[in-house]
C-alpha cells in the first residue's frame, strides 16, 4: 500500500488521498482497536463529528478527538449522510453543507471497519493504555486504567509516539489522530527509541497530558531530528503548543514558508553555527557568499536570525511551521 501510494501521489493526488484512507483504518483494525477509535479516526479524517448508532448505544466524536457525552443529537441519525453497517447499526457524517470529496470513502471503509470488529463477537475490555492516554476520559476512568497498568502513584513515566508499524518493547496501543495512525506506549525517563516523540515524565493519571507532548514531538521529528524529546524543549514546546491554531497567520512562520526547503536548511544552519564561517564551512559555500546571504535573510525576515532574539524567533517559528505541515 505505501509502495502504491507513492507511484499515484505524483500522478493524482486525489487518489493518493483516497488510498490514505484506506490503508489508515486498515492499520487501526489490524491494531485490534475498539469503536470508539473507529468513530475518532473518522472524525479526524473528515474534519467533522462522525457518529455511531448501535443496539448497545450511540458513539459521536468531534474532529478534535472529543467524545460527545453531554450534547444530545442534533437530529435523528438517519437525517445525516451515513451508511447502515447491518440491520442495527449506522454510521454516518455530521456535515454542514456539500459533502466533501473523500466522505463517501470514509463513511464506506468505517462501516466496513465497524463490521469487522462487531463480527469478531467477543466482549473485551477497554484497552487499559488507550483510557490512560484520553484527556476526554474522566479522572476515575484513567485512574482505574492506571491501576490494571500496575502504574503506582510514584512511578514516573512517560508516554512515547511512534510510527504505527514499530514494534513495541511491550503493551501498546494505536491512536488514530488527526496526523495519521500512530502507536503509543509507556517509557521512563531511559527510554530510547530510534525515530519518534518522547513526552514529558510524570505520574500515572499525568500520562494523557504526557501523550499531548509525545505527540507533538512526534510531528517536530524530521530527517536531521529524528528523535524529539519534550523534556528538552521545556516552556519553548508549551509557547509554541499555545498558538500552534494561529500559526498560519504570524508573519514569521509565514515568512518561513515562503521559503523554499533548501534555503530554509541553510538558513538553519547559519542561525545555529558559532559563527557564519563556520557555517559555510560546514556547507562547503564562500564565508563572502554566505555573509551577503546573511544579509539578505536578515531584511527578508525582519531580524537577524544570529541574535539571541532572532535565533529564539527562527526557532519558534520553525516549529509552528513543521506542525502546521502537519
């Protein structure tokens, strides 16, 4: 599946969306999640609420991840576009307006999903690391999680996101989230992983704020950091979390995107080298050419990004740009 997708994305990319569709509740059924994660991957596909109906109750989550609990229905199910699973199940789209392009696919393959698992015919309980993980969760909830994870109220751990397809040193579990399928498991403090998020150490019931910062680690990681670790970014993750739904709009990260890949490394580079000879030592360029190249960036951005203030500013804005990508 990813070999196929690759081939089609330069040739359509409407179909290369259709495909990641499908191969992302693939991997949450082969991962053996329950309906509810079913409904969240849904919703985050869709960008909407996504809901179930069931003899043994109903299931809407928002795009966000948030269980709807309180709110009752807006309208009768059926008045949604959805699709009937069997006789006593439905699932279905709570969209405003036109349907959007991929809808019918994401209605199809969640039916087809929902099926699967209700074809399996065994009552399981919850998966203990997925409550513990769940900010919507209640308190008693995690904490009862907690408890069948033998995590005391002393033990410091920390939660770590990684691509759905690594292998897990123990229990894990598959968090369908708005960035794709990814697999989350308990670490401490001497964990070490070869590509991934670490989140920040705590308690046992800290673990879903932990899985908030893993995850966003998770998405900083690229090829020059593969391993990203929330512990070190410290405040500058929290400010950078704080604004992330406005990044597009700062004129700094919009300033950075402006900028093409390669220009943005040596900028990197130059902003984080002891010196701009160095640098373009390090990048095998002219110290003259890169010091007028300096230059230049210092008038396109509105700051030198050699600055104590203006590194902090390229640094910030680098992240809000990476997880604006998403």
């Amino acid at each position: 599946m990813q070999e196929l997708m690759g081939r089609v994305t330069s040739l359509d990319p409407s179909v290369s969306q259709s495909l990641k569709v499908i191969s992302y509740f693939d991997a949450l059924v082969a991962g053996g999640v329950n309906l509810e994660t079913l409904v969240r991957g849904a919703a985050a596909l869709s960008g909407t609420v996504a809901g179930m109906s069931a003899p043994d109750g109903t299931i809407r989550v928002e795009s966000s991840g948030r269980r709807l609990t309180d709110e009752p229905e807006p309208s009768p199910a059926g008045a949604w576009d959805g699709v009937d699973v069997d006789d006593a199940a439905r699932v279905w789209l709570e969209r405003e307006g036109d349907a959007h392009v991929n809808d019918s696919l994401v209605l199809e393959r969640l039916a087809l999903a929902v099926a699967s698992v209700r074809a399996r015919r065994l009552v399981l309980p919850d998966n203990a690391l997925e409550t513990v993980v769940d900010a919507s969760r209640s308190v008693a909830e995690r904490a009862a999680a907690t408890t069948r994870l033998r995590l005391g109220p002393s033990t410091r751990v920390r939660a770590v996101a990684v691509a759905p397809d690594v292998q897990a040193p123990g229990p894990s579990a598959l968090i369908a989230t708005a960035y794709g399928v990814v697999r989350v498991w308990i670490g401490t403090a001497r964990t070490e992983i070869r590509g991934g998020g670490l989140g920040r150490l705590g308690s046992g019931i800290e673990l879903a704020a932990s899985w908030r910062t893993a995850l966003a680690a998770y998405r900083l990681t690229d090829a020059q950091s593969p391993v990203v670790d929330a512990e070190a970014l410290g405040a500058l993750l929290d400010a950078v979390l704080a604004v992330e739904a406005q990044a597009g709009e700062l004129s700094d990260v919009r300033a950075l995107a402006a900028l093409d890949p390669h220009t943005r490394s040596v900028l990197a580079t130059l902003a984080h080298a002891e010196s701009v000879r160095s640098a373009a030592a390090s990048m095998g360029m002219h110290h003259s050419t890169l010091q007028s190249r300096h230059e230049a960036f210092s008038r396109d951005l509105g700051y030198d990004p050699r600055t104590p203030v203006g590194r902090a500013r390229f640094e910030v804005a680098s992240m809000l740009l990476r997880l604006s990508a998403g």
